[in-house]
C-alpha cells in the first residue's frame, strides 16, 4: 500500500532533469516535496502519476504507474496539476464534472456540489471558470481532484492525492483550509503527495518531506530531521534559520532578514 519509485530517471530533449531518484509515500501521510525552483519537483510528481515517461520502476500498490494503466490509476488517484489550461468556456461546475466523472463515483450526482462547497466555492458553481481569480481556479480544479477521488479509502484499499503546489496562489487562511483538506486526507487513511514552497506549512502539515535538489533527493525524513538550518540553507544557497514554535514543537522557518 505504497506508491513508490526506484531509482528513475527522466530526460527531455537529452538533458537529464531526474536521475536516481528513490521515492516513497504512505498511506495515512502527508508527504511533502520541496526544493528550488527547477530542481525537478514537478518532473517527480509528473513521473509519479504516469504522465511522463521514465525509466525505472514505478508501482501504486501492487499497480505498474504508467499509460496502459490509466483507467485503473483513475480510480484511486487524483493529481492537480502545477498550471491547468482550459480550451473550453467551461462552467466551474463543469470543470468539477471533468473529475467527477473520470472516478468511480460518476453515479453519484451529489459530489461535484459537495466538492465545491468543501473549497468555499459553492456560490461560484454556475459560473464561467475564466471569470474565477486565481485563486478560485486552483481551489476549482481541487474540488475536480476531490470530485474523482471523493474517499480517502475506496474497495482497494487507499485512494491518493496527489498535488503540485495546490496552495501557490491561495491567501494564509486558504492555504490552511487546504492544507487541513490534505491532512484530513491522510487522516481518513488516503495518501497525499504535496509539493510545496512555504517551507512552514510543510513543517506544519507534513509527516514526511523530500527535499530536491538539482534533479536529486537532497534529503528525507520528519519534519524535525529535514528542516534544519544546515540543510536548508545548504540546499537553497542563502542563510535560513530555524527556530521551534514552543508549544506543539513545529520547527519555523525564516530567512535572514539582510536586504542587500
Ligand atoms: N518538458 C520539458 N522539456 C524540457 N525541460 C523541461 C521540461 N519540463 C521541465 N524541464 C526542466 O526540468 C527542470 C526541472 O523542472 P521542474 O520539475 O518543473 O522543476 P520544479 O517543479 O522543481 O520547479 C527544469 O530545469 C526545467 O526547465
Ligand atoms: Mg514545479
């Protein structure tokens, strides 16, 4: 009950972007990605989900991730992409129905309004997608991969989230509703993969976190393991220091404040 990945590589154009990347996730956790820009976040969670190729071993449970399995890895994993394009004046209800009917759940004609309503976006059901700020759209286009998924478990066993940057665009009390929509995920059970920038919110909300860097694992662990001063400051070359909020124990995050 693993998705999991040994040792793959990718390549665009003959240049190399992942190379012997291990990965692991879990059932009942939230594993966060981060690292720089360009260090091959999205390549990951795109090698992941099948949709792109790459060499290696990639399996979701006892599944083989790739192209011929699609209808399979519809079924219990839903994936959001880093930017989503539409060619269609689509509705935001529309756009949830894309998802909603892709999963095992199209007979239940309740789900995409539930989805919406548990992004906040109920009252723009009826709307055009193009007119949503950017924000809406990411929170519509989640309520899509919730509309496929809708369970954290399914008659398989766990179902998945996975999401590229799923809050970039979000304001601090959105980002927490998704990041609490992700937690809950995983608490039902699910799995969640997450690739994130706000290195606080991945100390907040993950239980396991890999660190890219350069087309490699830079680091993995806890939280508390991954997140310290040396490597994060090693890994994204400035001086970031960590303290530890004293109640929960969460680490933060800061960079140091020198303007020039
Ligand atoms: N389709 C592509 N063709 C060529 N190069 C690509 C393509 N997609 C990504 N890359 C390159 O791969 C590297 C990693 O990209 P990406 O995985 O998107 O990084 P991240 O998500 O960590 O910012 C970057 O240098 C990027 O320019
Ligand atoms: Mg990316």
């Amino acid at each position: 009950m693993t998705l999991r990945a040994d040792g793959i590589a990718v390549t665009f154009e003959r240049t190399r972007v992942l190379s012997g990347v291990d990965f692991e996730a879990h059932p009942g956790q939230v594993t966060a990605i981060v690292g720089p820009n360009g260090s091959g976040k999205t390549t990951l969670l795109r090698a992941l989900t099948g949709e792109i190729a790459a060499s290696g071993r990639i399996t979701l449970d006892d599944i083989e991730v790739g192209p011929r399995r699609a209808a399979a890895l519809a079924a219990r994993r839903g994936v959001l992409p880093q930017a989503t394009r539409l060619a269609f004046p689509f509705t935001v209800t529309e756009v949830v129905r894309l998802g909603h009917l892709a999963g095992p759940h199209a007979d239940r004609p309740d789900i995409p309004a539930r989805a919406l309503a548990r992004v906040g976006l109920r009252h723009k059901a009826d709307r055009p997608y193009q007119d949503l700020s950017g924000g809406e759209q990411q929170r519509a286009q989640l309520a899509r991969v919730l509309a496929q998924i809708w369970m954290p478990r399914g008659r398989h066993g766990a179902n998945w989230l996975l999401l590229d940057e799923p809050v970039s665009s979000l304001d601090i009390g959105q980002q927490l509703s998704v990041m609490r929509l992700a937690h809950g995920f995983a608490a039902g059970g699910g799995g969640v993969v997450c690739v994130l920038h706000d290195l606080n919110l991945a100390a907040m909300f993950a239980d396991a976190i890999v660190v890219m860097r350069q087309g490699g694992v830079a680091a993995r662990g806890t939280p508390a393991t991954v997140l310290t001063s040396a490597i994060l400051s090693d890994v994204y070359a400035c001086d970031i220091e960590v303290g530890c909020v004293p109640a929960p124990g969460v680490p933060f995050i800061l960079p140091q404040a020198a303007r020039t």
